[in-house]
C-alpha cells in the first residue's frame, strides 16, 4: 500500500517538475514579445506610414545624416534636393529618409 503512494507521489512530484521548466518558458517569451518586438513593430508601422504620407516639399533628414527637400516622389525613389544649390538633386530609396518635417508645421512655428 505504501509502495502505491510513493509512486502516485513520485508521479506527481515528476509531472510538477515539468511544468515550472515550460512556465518560466513562457513567462520570458511573453517579456520577450512585449519589451522588445512589440515596441519594433510599433516604430516600423510610424516609419511606414511617415514615408507613405510623403509629399514634394517636405523636409526630410536622412540615414546619411543629410537635410534636404523632396521634389520628386515615385514608386520606391525619391528626388532630394540639398542645401541652397539648386543643382544638387539626388535619387535615393524612401527606406534612406528617417524624419519627415511638413512645410505647414514649420510656417506655423
């Protein structure tokens, strides 16, 4: 009788091991998700949607670190014009423009 209640505990004790391995598993993987993916997706949407709602004339700042103005937006490229000569006009992707500044928001300020 005793032997059968030392293997029940022994099962159980087994069964319980198991589960704490498998729930600190999950535990990181949910602090995994939300401190470090979720936050990225969220960035990578705002920099979709900065880029679809891209104009000629806006003001942009680059990867490269460069400011310049947008006067030609097509499919994946745009055409940028830097500093106050006219004639350095650059095609480059839309994937380069990390900040967009509309001409509206600085009229106002």
């Amino acid at each position: 009788m005793s032997n059968l209640f030392l293997t029940t505990t022994t099962q159980e004790a087994s069964s319980m091991s198991m589960i704490l391995p498998i729930a600190y598993l999950v535990i990181i993987g949910l602090v995994f998700y939300f401190v470090l993916l979720r936050p990225q997706k969220k960035q990578q949407k705002q920099l979709d949607a900065m880029i679809a709602a891209l104009e000629i004339g806006d003001s942009v700042l680059t990867t490269s670190g460069f400011y310049g103005v947008v006067i030609d937006v097509m499919d994946e490229v745009v055409i940028v014009e830097f500093g106050s000569n006219k004639n350095c006009r650059i095609p480059m992707k839309k994937t380069a423009i990390t900040e967009v500044e509309k001409p509206q928001a600085s009229a106002e300020n």
